[in-house]
C-alpha cells in the first residue's frame, strides 16, 4: 500500500512525483511504470537520440540518486492492468495488488497500428519509447530507404535525421499536406518544400493499403495508385490511442482519453489522469473536450494532480507550447492553432526565420514560430490575453510583439 500511486513512469508520472515532494507531500510514493528504464525524456527519440547526438544517460529525466533520496519507489517493468477504485487498489500484470490512498494515470498512449496487412513484417517500426529507437538503429546499417508513413511531427523529425544519416527518406502523408492536424498552411507548405530541398521525396494524399514482404521482412509499401515504393524499413507515426483501457474497465468516464476535471481528477473518487490519456475542457481550445500530446501539458498537469492531492488548490489553464526540431529549424508554437479563421506571417519564410500568427474572430489565438525565439517568447502574453491586434501591426516583422499586447 502506497499514499500515492502513480502509473506511468514518463514526463506526467516523474514530474507528478517530484511536484508531490515539492507540495510537501509527505506519504509514501509508487511510480509504476512498464518501461524498463528510469524515466526518460521522450522528445529526443525522435531527435538527438535517434541521431546519435545524445546518449541515453543524458535523457534521464532525474538520476537514480534523485528518487532515492526522496522516498520514491520505482516499480519499472511493472504493467499495470486492472484497477479497482471501490477498494482503492491497482492490479500488475503479474497479479500484484497494490493499494493507494491516490491513484494518478500517466500510461500515455500506444502508437496507433495502420489498419492494412504486412504491419507485423520485421522492419516495420514505430517511435514511442527507447526500446523502439533501439530497434531501429540495429537495423539501420542494412538500410537503404526508407518509407515513413505520416507526416505529422515525429514522422517529419525521424525523415530529418534519417536523411541525415545518408537514407533516402520518402514521407507518405494522406492528407494534402503535412502537419495538417497541428498547424496552418503556410507552416506545413514551408516544412514540405524544406524537406524536400533536404531531398525527402515527401507525397501527399498518398495512402498506405498494404506493407509487402519477404521471408517475414519489409521489402516495401503499396500506396492507393498502386505503386510499390521499396523499402527496407517502414516507421509509422500516425498518432497515439490514449492508454486508458484498466480506467475505462473500472468505470471511468472517457472519450478519446479518460475524461478529466480543472484540478484532473477522473470521475473515479481519489483517482486522477494526466498528460497524453487526459481528456480536458481547454479554455485555449474554445473551451473543447481535447487530449494535447506535449511535454508542457504532461508536466502542468502533474503539478495540479500533485497540488490538490497535497492540499494546495490548484486548476489547469496553462497556455499550451511545443516544440519542434527539424535539420537546423527550431520550431516552437504557443496556443492552439485549431479552429483559426486568420494567419499572418510575419517575416520571410525564404530566411528561414518567420512566425505564422493565428488569430480567430480578431483575437491572437496561436504562434508557430520558426527559428523565431523572440516571437515565440512575446507572442505567448498576446495568446494569454487572446489580444485583438491587427493583421497589418502583426506582420510588421520590425515591431516587437511586445508592443503590441494591451
Ligand atoms: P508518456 O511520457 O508516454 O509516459 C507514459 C508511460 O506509461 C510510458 O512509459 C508507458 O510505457 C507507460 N505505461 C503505459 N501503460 C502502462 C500500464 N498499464 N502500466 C504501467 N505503465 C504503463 N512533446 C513536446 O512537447 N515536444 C516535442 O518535441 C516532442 N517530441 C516527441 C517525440 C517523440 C518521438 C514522442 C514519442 C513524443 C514527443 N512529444 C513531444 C510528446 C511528449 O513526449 C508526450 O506528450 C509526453 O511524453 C506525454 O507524457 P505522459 O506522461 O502523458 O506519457
């Protein structure tokens, strides 16, 4: 029996750990996570790591020293898979039981499987955790091209460092441009014509029906025209299912996610879900029922989860922010572009330093900001008031954002 268990062991589990300890929670703490490893950062899986600039040891989101010398007891390679919120008890895999004053959900989610044959064919891959990099890279020297099925940020960062490292990379992205679920279209005209000046062959509206195979091996991808683009390996970045299934089994409320409140707690008594899995009203959203998939919003969360449970009232309403890293570009966005009914650019694209604005009904409701720190770390006041700012004032690239919020 633990004061607090946490399930999940990635950015939203560590950090609602650490910001226990910090809200003076004095109780026993659990982190259970099904990942071997000490909690890592995710991010660079797709980035450094899968490049070979970091080492692992340098993801590590704390050293063991860290959750020694606070009381907290890892539980890693532990799977949680039933929960029984009338007894306040988690049950493992290896059928454990484990009791909890709390319970905190930071399973994340797993990558979504495509719904055609030949996605269990040896070479086929996707990029959650560091076991899956790890996969990859031992297959790495073998080949040669490479089909990367999706176009949205992890399938864009893997086709960058693949290039990198001298694979021919093509980006099969069904929609009629990339990033479509995330950012305007200038942004995604931008990154397609980058990846492609990097020499990413990048398709749109091209679909996958189907991974072809020899001797249990990818030998390539049949697209919807009935081409056959050869590949000896094949990464699917195509989202995320929130991991929610023991929640959901033991009656709490869901949707795409496991439904939460301002202070995240579920609609379990003494049970609470954060990050990737939580499904919130979002005042940046419009106020919509969404999940955001980001390091920001897993840690913010934790900190209200570990707040209320402390005793420490707290409510989640951060400005959501992301980042992005592609060749030498540092995209970072503040706000939800979704739902803009205006974009401004501000600055050149062809300088490779701009930002794209979103505004909805008059109001700065987003900031995609490339290469652009200052716009980025300006922009975010103009987000927060949802500043009314003319178009012709926001694309005066000259005018510090800062001058601009009321
Ligand atoms: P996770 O960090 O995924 O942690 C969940 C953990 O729970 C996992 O270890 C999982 O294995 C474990 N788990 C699941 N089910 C169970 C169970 N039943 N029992 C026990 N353990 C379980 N965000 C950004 O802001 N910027 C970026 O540049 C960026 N790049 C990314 C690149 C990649 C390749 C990936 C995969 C993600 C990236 N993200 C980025 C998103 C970011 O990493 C996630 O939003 C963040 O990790 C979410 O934290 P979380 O705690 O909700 O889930």
């Amino acid at each position: 029996h633990f004061g607090v268990v946490v399930v999940g062991a990635g950015h939203g589990g560590a950090q609602a750990c650490i910001a226990l300890r910090q809200a003076g929670y004095d109780g026993s703490i659990a982190l259970i996570g099904d990942e071997p490893d000490l909690p890592y950062e995710r991010p660079p899986l797709s980035k450094e790591y899968l490049q070979r600039d970091k080492p692992f040891e340098r993801l590590l989101i704390r050293p063991a020293s860290f959750w020694l010398n606070r009381s907290i007891t890892l539980m890693p390679g532990v799977r949680v898979v039933a929960v029984d919120a009338a007894a306040q008890r988690v049950r493992t895999a290896e059928g454990t039981e484990i009791g909890y004053d709390w319970l905190i959900w930071a399973a994340g989610g797993a990558p979504r499987r495509l719904g055609c044959a030949g996605t269990e064919l040896a070479g086929v891959h996707s990029i959650r955790t560091r076991a899956d990099v790890d996969r990859l890279e031992a297959e790495l020297a073998t080949t040669e091209q490479v089909a990367v099925v999706g176009g949205g940020y992890i399938g864009l960062e893997a086709a960058a460092v693949l290039t990198r490292l001298g694979k021919r990379a093509t980006v099969l992205e069904a929609q009629e441009r990339v990033l479509s679920r995330v950012a305007g279209e200038a942004l995604s005209r931008f990154f397609e014509a980058e990846h492609r000046a990097q020499g990413v062959d990048v398709r749109l509206g091209a679909t996958v029906t189907c991974i072809e195979g020899a001797a249990g091996r990818v030998t390539g991808v049949r697209l919807g025209d009935g081409t056959l683009l050869p590949a000896q390996m094949v990464i699917v970045g195509v989202g995320i299912e929130p991991a929610v299934a023991p929640l959901v089994a033991a009656g709490a409320a869901a949707g795409n996610g496991v439904r939460v409140d301002g202070q995240c707690r579920t609609s379990l008594p003494r049970v609470f879900a954060i990050g990737d899995c939580a499904l919130h009203a979002n005042a940046y959203a419009d106020g919509a029922e969404i999940r955001l998939e980001s390091v920001q919003n897993a840690n913010d969360q934790a900190i209200v989860a570990a707040k209320v449970i402390a005793g420490v009232d707290a409510t989640y309403d951060a400005a959501p922010w992301f980042w992005s890293a592609q060749y030498d570009l540092k995209l970072q966005t503040v706000g939800l572009s979704t739902g803009h009914d205006d974009a401004v650019v501000r600055g050149d694209p062809d300088t490779r330093s701009f930002s794209v604005i979103y505004l909805r009904r008059g109001c700065v409701i987003a900031l995609d900001c490339v290469n652009a720190m200052k716009d980025f770390v300006q922009g975010r006041a103009l987000v927060v008031a949802g500043a009314r700012v003319e178009s012709a004032l926001l694309a005066d690239a000259d005018r510090p954002l800062k001058m601009l919020v009321p």
